[in-house]
C-alpha cells in the first residue's frame, strides 16, 4: 500500500490534480485515480514516467526505501 500513498504524496506534494498527471501519463483521470487507490497496478512505463517528472528514484517511488533519492 506504501506505493499508493507514494503516488498521492507526490502528486499533492507537487500541487497538481489527477487529471494533470493522468495527462502526463497519456490516461483518462479515473485510470490514474484507480492507480492511486490501489485499485488497479501501474505499469512499469508509467512508474518511469512517473520517476522522471517527480525527479526521484525508483527504489523511492515503489516504496522500497523512504529518502528520496534524485535522480542524476
């Protein structure tokens, strides 16, 4: 569960709603919502899409460690 919250505390931490990053991923809002709610999985590309934009690691971004480390 600690890659959902991940997700939503990026997302709010970045000031942005799920539509903007559902745009960013290519995806309608309620995909990315089900995403967030652990609903349904995220697919390995957005998880790298998704650690771009952020600028964090992966290892950060699915929860396997807690300081978030940038990316180079």
């Amino acid at each position: 569960m600690r890659v959902y919250q991940r997700l939503k505390d990026l997302r709010e931490g970045s000031d942005k709603n799920q539509t903007k990053i559902a745009k960013i991923l290519g995806i309608k809002y309620q995909q990315y919502g089900k995403y967030e709610r652990g609903e349904r999985e995220l697919p390995m590309h957005h998880f790298i899409t998704l650690a771009r934009y952020y600028n964090v690691s992966l290892d950060y971004l699915a929860g396997i460690i807690d300081t978030p480390r940038k990316l180079d």
